[in-house]
C-alpha cells in the first residue's frame, strides 16, 4: 500500500525558534541513530528517514549536512526538485527555510551551529572580523572540505567519542571561507590581536570592559559596540568562551579542578561548574571522565 508523506511544519515561537533538529524530532518516521551535545549552541546528529515531507520555516541555528548514504529519493522541493545523492553537502544558514520530500530511505549527519558558536569558531581559528565569514545557503553540492569533517563527526557521534568531536569541529572551521570585505566599522585585525593577547595572558584575572578598552584607545561603551561588530559576541560573552575553551584544555591534564576554576579566571569551582556546564553541556568532572577516555582508547590525542 502506497504510504504518502505527512508534512511536518515548523511553527516558530517568537523567544525560541525552532532548529531544524527540532522539526525533525517531531516527525513520526525520522529517527535519531547517534548525536553528541557538544555544548555552545553545537550538536551533531546522525539521522535516518524515508517516506516523509519536512518543511523549515526561518530555523534557528545553521545547519550542515552530509548524506552519508543514499538520499537519490531526497529533493528539495523550493529549489526545483532537485535530488541528491550520497556524499552530497547541504549549507542551511541561520533562519533559511526549505522544503523537502523524502521518498527512500536514506541517512545524514547534522551539524548544528548558534550563531554565537558559528562566529566564535571561525573567527579564533582564523584570527579575522567576523563579517569575513562566507558561508552561502548550499543544497547538494560537492565539498570535500567540509565533507571529511562532517564523516568524522558522524563517526565520533556514534562512538561517544567527545575529544575527536571536538578536533574534528576545528578542522572543520578551518574549512570555512573568508571573503574580501570592506571594513567601514569595528576594531583593526593588530587592535583585536592586542586584545586577544592581553585577555589570554590575564584569563586567571578579573578582566573589565575599560581594561579591554584602554587597550585601543576607546571608551569602554565605543569598544563594546566596535569589538562586537568584529568578533560577533560582545567582549564579555568572548571572554567567557576563551575561559572555557582554556578549561577543555586544562581538563586533559590531571590538575585538580579547583586549580583549574582558578588559572581560568573563575571564582570557586562552583562557578566554573556552572559555566561550563551551560556552555558545554557537561559538567568539567563528566567532561573530564569523556576526554580521558577518549585518549585511552585511542593511546594520544588525535
């Protein structure tokens, strides 16, 4: 008997909009094999679904996708009916709504980036303003860039395998594209250098907003608006990530956390816990536990 696809529509809530995951989730047949909270607004999911009509109005967070295989009976229905293929790449940016008709069974990994996580990721792994970032809406395309990473963290999702997820998100950012952009606002590329360098060697401080601003020369409420034009995050919200990214790393080693909550500008353990589980998703005793794991099985770091 013929089984006709059900529609699945998104219904954005002004505070909260839906991901893409979200509408997902909801379908009766799409079905979640792997995924990985990788904190900060980052998630990966291994996905199967067949026989389905799934529609994205305006979705928060971007998407990546790679069909891992099948997907000759995906199309997107707004982009001419177009079809895929396995290995094909999809670019899905914040707020770009699609519509697709599943007609076979087929699986793909997601990769799901807040805005913040997208912006924070490319611009320390390319020392550039944020505005650089070239990241056009795709629909099946061939990327071998962005498809290596996207196979890995497939595999890391399914292994649980928290310290290969996270190496792999950088190779991955690294894969990014800057484009040639006229800076009419915002910080000089050595100003944010300065900046960055100062915050990294004084992370185990108290840091304020005039400190960050004395640096260029600025009122602390002139910085505030040129740093974030730049980075993509307010300071504050750039200083927290490096406070976390400096703690993941720290967390490798056997440095008690108290020490680390320390060395990391925070003011108990207590606090570092908090932090760093909200922008992780983990507390630092379970992410530790996930890492050296992670390093046993595998004997170094990837």
């Amino acid at each position: 008997m013929s089984h006709q696809p059900t529609s699945h529509i998104a219904t954005s809530r002004p505070s909260t909009p839906d991901t893409i995951y979200d509408v997902l989730r909801r379908s009766p047949v799409a079905r979640v094999l792997a995924g990985m909270e990788l904190g900060e607004g980052c998630a990966v999911t291994v996905w199967e679904n067949t026989r389905d009509r799934v529609c994205y109005q305006a979705p928060a967070h971007t998407t990546f996708s790679l069909y891992l295989e099948g997907g000759t009976g995906t199309r997107r229905l707004d982009a001419g009916g177009v079809a895929g293929y396995p290995g094909a790449i999809c670019v899905m940016p914040e707020g770009c709504g699609s519509d697709w008709e599943i007609n076979a069974p087929f699986r793909f990994v997601h990769l799901y980036l807040s805005e913040a996580r997208l912006r924070s990721g490319f611009v320390s792994t390319h020392d550039c303003d944020a505005r650089s970032l070239d990241l056009p809406e795709a629909t099946f395309v061939r990327n071998p860039d962005l498809a290596i990473p996207l196979a890995q963290l497939a595999a890391a999702g399914a292994e649980g395998d928290v310290l290969h997820a996270e190496t792999t998100l950088a190779e991955l950012f690294g894969a990014l594209r800057r484009k040639p952009v006229t800076i009419r606002a915002g910080l000089a590329p050595h100003i944010l250098r300065r900046v960055d360098d100062w915050i990294d060697a004084h992370l185990d401080q108290t840091i304020t907003l005039d400190d960050l601003a004395a640096l260029a020369d600025l009122s602390g409420f002139h910085f505030h608006r040129m740093f974030h034009l730049s980075r993509g995050l307010a300071p504050h919200a750039w200083v927290t990530w490096k406070r976390v990214a400096r703690a993941r790393m720290l967390l490798r080693t056997d440095q008690p956390i108290a020490a680390i909550a320390a060395a990391c500008g925070f003011s108990s353990q207590s606090h570092l816990t908090r932090v760093f589980q909200r922008h992780v998703g983990k507390t630092p005793a379970v992410y530790r536990g996930a890492v050296i794991g992670s390093i046993q099985r595998h004997g170094a770091f990837r």
